[in-house]
C-alpha cells in the first residue's frame, strides 16, 4: 500500500471525484480531503493506492490541470 498526497484540490471537489480520476490509473484504496473546523475543503487530502500503481499516478497526474486547478501529486511524508 502507498500513500499519495494531493494538494491544490478545487474547493468544490469531492473524495468521489478524486477516486474516479485516479482510479482511471490504478487501484484506489481510500481517499481522504482534509477539511477545516467550519467543514469546508482546505484543498489537499491522502489517497492509498496500490503500490504497483503510485509512480505512474504521481508521473501522469502531477501537474494535471482538474477542475480548473494544478493537481500536486507525491508521495505522502510520514509524520
């Protein structure tokens, strides 16, 4: 299992719609968006992938214009 991390996520986006654009390039495990104390998106979240399917999620959706935004797409840090 690999962790991704996704930043500059439309506001208005949801973890649906995160895990039908990356699961196009792999198998999706879990999305997660962060969301602020007043529930709105903060606009990047964690999405677990396969192992076998996170460089070419990284090598195809970093930079990807979605929703009118550049997704940033890499490998989640530990804590």
């Amino acid at each position: 299992m690999m962790k991704l991390y996704v930043a500059n996520v439309n506001f208005s986006a949801t973890e649906i719609d995160l895990e039908e654009l990356f699961s196009k390039y792999g198998d999706v495990t879990s999305v997660k968006l962060i969301y602020d104390k007043m529930g709105r998106s903060r606009g990047f979240g964690f999405i677990e992938v396969a192992d076998e399917h996170g460089k070419n999620m990284i090598r195809e959706l970093n930079g990807l214009v979605f929703m009118s935004r550049d997704l940033v797409v890499d490998y989640a840090k530990p804590k």
